[in-house]
C-alpha cells in the first residue's frame, strides 16, 4: 500500500469512509499500515483453515481431485488412433474430451 500512496495513488475504501494518499498524517499511515496487517493476518488464517479442512477431507477420502475422463479401453483406442495417423481433432472429438486432455494422455504415455 505504502509503495501505491509513494506513487500518488489514492487509495479509497468505499465502506469504511476512508482516504488515503501520499501526503497524508502520520495517523493515517499507521492506520494504512495497521489496516493492512490485520488483512494479511486474516488471510493466512483463511489459507491455514483451509490446509486443514483439505487434510481431514483426504483422510475421509472425499478429496481425491478429479475422475479421469477415459478409461482403459478409451486411452487404448486413443493410442491406437493416433498411431494409426488418424486426425486428432476428430479423435478427440469422437471421445468427448478437448485438445488439450488429449495431449495430457500423449505426454503421461512417453
């Protein structure tokens, strides 16, 4: 914040009634600067509380990130397309996924 009001940069918070700017008090630093510490307190408490709701939810086994699209037989026939010399517009099409998971299958198979 101090780095923006250096530049001239007035800074508004709408719902708390205050400005700030370059030239302002030496209250109104402090209050800038005491502002920002409790944001950045709030934030890492956010972030710490969220690292533990993901740590129980792996532990329930209800955080496993996404279903792979393909199965077995899907990537199978994918490889088999592509080495075949089919089209891989049309591949990825006729699987229902987009280019770039197509290319994700590609790369994990070398």
């Amino acid at each position: 914040m101090q780095s923006l009001t250096k530049r001239a940069i007035r800074i508004e918070f709408v719902k708390e009634s205050l400005t700030f700017s370059g030239e302002d008090s030496p209250m109104a630093n402090l209050m800038l600067s005491v502002m920002g510490a409790f944001a950045e307190f709030e934030r890492a408490l956010i972030r710490e509380r969220q690292r533990e709701g993901i740590a129980i939810a792996r532990q329930r086994g209800a955080y496993c990130g996404r279903k792979c699209p393909l199965s077995d037989e899907m990537i199978a026939e994918l490889h088999r397309r592509i080495a075949a010399g089919a089209r891989k517009a049309a591949i990825a099409r006729d699987l229902g996924i987009n280019r770039e998971t197509r290319y994700q299958y590609l790369r994990a198979a070398v």
